[in-house]
C-alpha cells in the first residue's frame, strides 16, 4: 500500500489519539526500523521503549513462534511450563527479596495491581506519588499520575492520592501518616524530561517506609529490564542500592509482546489471597514465552555490559554538541537536554532517519534505544546530531 493510503485509512478508522510521525513502519532488526518506501531508521526511541532487545531479536522471534504452535492462550487456571519458567528466571534476576511475580497486560495495570496490593498488605488507603511521575492512564494510575494535564483528562479522579516533590524527602515525611498504605515513584521520572533525584533520596525513602510501615513502590516500567545498565533500578548503585517492595514492570518485558508484571516481596504476598487478583490474559503463554527469551536474550547477549560502555561512549562523545548543555538518566534512558526547544531538532534528527523521543519538558530530546545499540550506532546519532544543531 502506498504510504498516503495507510495515513489516509488510519486516519478515517483510527481514533486520532497520537500524533504519527510521517512514516509506515513495516520490518525490524535490531536498532533498524525499515518503512514502506525502503528507508531505513535508526531508532533511538526503541518502538516506545519496549523493543529492549532490539526489534525482533531472532531468540525472541523463534520462542513466541514456537509457542504459538503448542498452545496460544490458556489462563492460570491451568498451569504452565512456560509461565512456570518466565517467573522462575525473572525472579532470579531481581533483587532477593522479591520472591513472587503477578502477571498483567501493561503498565498502568501493574501499577494498579502495585497499589491494590499495597492497600490490601496495610490496610490503609492512601498513596503517595510525586511531581512530574507517570504512572499510566487506567482510573487509579492517573490518578496517580500528577504530570501534565493527566490527573485533568482522568476525572473524576479516584480518591486518596497524595502529592509529593519529587527528590524532597520532607515533603514526603510531611504527608506520610498512618493513613498511607503505598509510596510510588518513577525511580528516573521519563516523560517529565529523564529526571533523578540525589543519590540520598532512594535509601531515605526505604527507611521513612521502614519506619511507618509503608509499602514502598518503584514503578519501573521504563527502568526495568536492563535499561539503566543493571537489570532494575531497585538494588542498584544509581538508587544507592534500596530495594522497594513491589516493582511494577511492562514495556520492554516481552519485547513487543504485551505484558505486565508485579515483583512483590514474600510479606506483600502474605496479605494476597485467591481471587484478589486476576486478569484473563496475565500470564498467557505467548508473553510468558516472549518474557523468558527476552530475559535471556539480554543475559546471551551481554546487553548490560553494552549499555554500560556505550553509555559511557555516548556521553564523551555528546559533549561536542554544543547545544546540548546536560545529560540526564542512567544506562540507556537519556534525556539531552537543549539551551532551546528540542522538538525542532528532534523533526530535523527525523528527516535524516533518526529517530528519537520528546518529553513534557520541551528543552529535553529522549533517548530509550534497544539495548543493543553499538558505538558505531552512537556515532551514526552523534555525527545527525551535530549536522541539524549545526547553525
Ligand atoms: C513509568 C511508566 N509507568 C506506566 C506506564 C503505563 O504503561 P502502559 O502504557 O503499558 O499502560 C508508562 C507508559 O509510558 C510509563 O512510562
């Protein structure tokens, strides 16, 4: 189909809730996005942050296609050995005091799972979330979420979420009463423009929930599944090793394949009983097959080792731009931040194939590449970038 006729079908029976860039996206490998007129992407926002591993990445590929010729779908009213499996190796691979797994379809279900449980674990009703968090766009997860004009576009808001500065340790101490059950973060706020908070943050929030016993919540949905260079942001050495009691995962989990995931801790799973949770397609087969080889394939490949040292690379390298006065985020969520707006660059970076993410903060370019991206990738990016900025 010509690409005028894909805009113009999308267009008439697709509600337009995003806006596209002029392109049709037809083949994938690796950091590559192929379109219908035979031009080839350089793709720094990694399909929305999910294409983790690359687009389709032929271990990924090959269990997803396996799968689907056992079995599609069944529900966890069945076991299954590649459910048995996918929470088996992701367990193994988060910190040690996250022992169980819930399966879901997305983000915003994770999160609302996270905090259900929370409410269910203490018996309280609150939740705290902070400036400039994203959390999703179901009832409670934005509700959650105060960015934007988010909390605005879910009313009526769902009742009980308080609002903290991100970073500011008092503000959170000043709301956490006895009537809190959760405290939820983006360890690394992405949309709001790739945010950290100071190093002392993360730990003192572990012990103000420590203290008041409070469940503690790292929605890393973005962070996760090695995106920072470790395989959370929990336990790492960017958040000073603190470790959360749920963390909330989706996006690059299955490589494309929808799910969502809760990691809770034994006690949080102490307080979950049958029929507290449920969701038909959590846990279904395809995804679980996709989760495990997506998890291998980022172990086989050493992709933890690579965001590490092209992140280095990256970041040497960005500081001839002289347009780009701060490099935000951790691994491979970066937000470039400009002296001026980002989106014209962002549009010129897309005229020479590459492309990239905006975020809520106009001044930040965002960068959430598969994990896979190599030096000479970064060079490709580097060397565009320095010919749009160029006056
Ligand atoms: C940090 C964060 N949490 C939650 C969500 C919601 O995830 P989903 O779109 O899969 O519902 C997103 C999506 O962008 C996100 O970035």
């Amino acid at each position: 189909m010509a690409i005028k006729d894909v805009k113009e079908l999308e267009e008439q029976y697709q509600l337009a809730t995003y806006k596209k860039m002029p392109i049709v996206a037809e083949r994938g490998e690796g950091v590559w996005v192929f379109t219908s007129d035979g031009e080839r992407y350089l793709d720094l926002y990694g399909g929305h942050a999910v294409a983790g591993t690359g687009h389709c990445h032929p271990h990924v590929v090959s269990a997803i296609k396996k799968q689907a010729d056992e079995l599609l779908f069944y529900s966890n009213l069945v076991y299954s050995e590649a459910r048995a499996k996918a929470a088996q190796k992701l367990i193994s691979i988060a910190p040690d005091i996250l022992t169980k797994a819930f399966f879901c379809n997305s983000g915003t279900e994770a999160n609302e799972n996270a905090m259900r449980m929370a409410r269910m674990a203490t018996g309280r009703e609150n939740v705290i979330t902070f400036s400039g968090g994203f959390h999703g766009r179901t009832a409670d997860a934005i509700s959650a979420t105060f960015l934007g004009k988010y909390r605005e576009i879910g009313k009526p808001n769902v009742p009980g979420h308080l609002q903290a500065e991100f970073g500011d340790i008092d503000s959170v101490r000043g709301l956490a009463d006895e009537s809190v059950a959760a405290i939820m973060l983006e360890p690394i706020q992405s949309m709001a423009g790739v945010k950290m908070a100071e190093l002392s943050f993360y730990p003192a929030l572990r012990e103000l929930c420590d203290e008041r016993d409070i469940v503690l919540i790292y929605d890393e949905v973005q962070t996760g599944v090695g995106r920072t260079g470790e395989w959370f942001f929990a336990g790492s050495a960017a958040g000073d090793g603190a470790v959360p009691d749920i963390i909330s995962l989706a996006k690059a989990l299955g490589s494309g394949i929808p799910v969502g995931a809760c990691l809770v801790t034994e006690k949080i799973a102490s307080h979950i009983k049958e029929n507290d949770l449920g969701t038909t397609f959590g846990g279904g087969m395809i995804a679980m097959a996709a989760v495990t080889a997506t998890l291998e394939a980022i172990e086989e490949d050493a992709m933890l080792a690579n965001v590490c040292a092209v992140e280095a690379y990256l970041r040497e390298r960005l500081q001839e731009i002289e347009q780009v006065v701060k490099v935000r985020g951790r691994g491979f969520l970066l937000g470039l931040e400009f002296a001026d707006k980002a989106k014209p660059v962002h549009e010129a970076l897309l005229e020479k194939r590459i492309i990239t993410g905006t975020s809520s903060d106009p001044n930040v370019l965002r960068l959430l590449p598969p994990l896979c991206l190599t030096e000479a990738d970064a060079d490709v990016f580097v060397d565009g970038l320095a010919e749009v900025t160029r006056n």
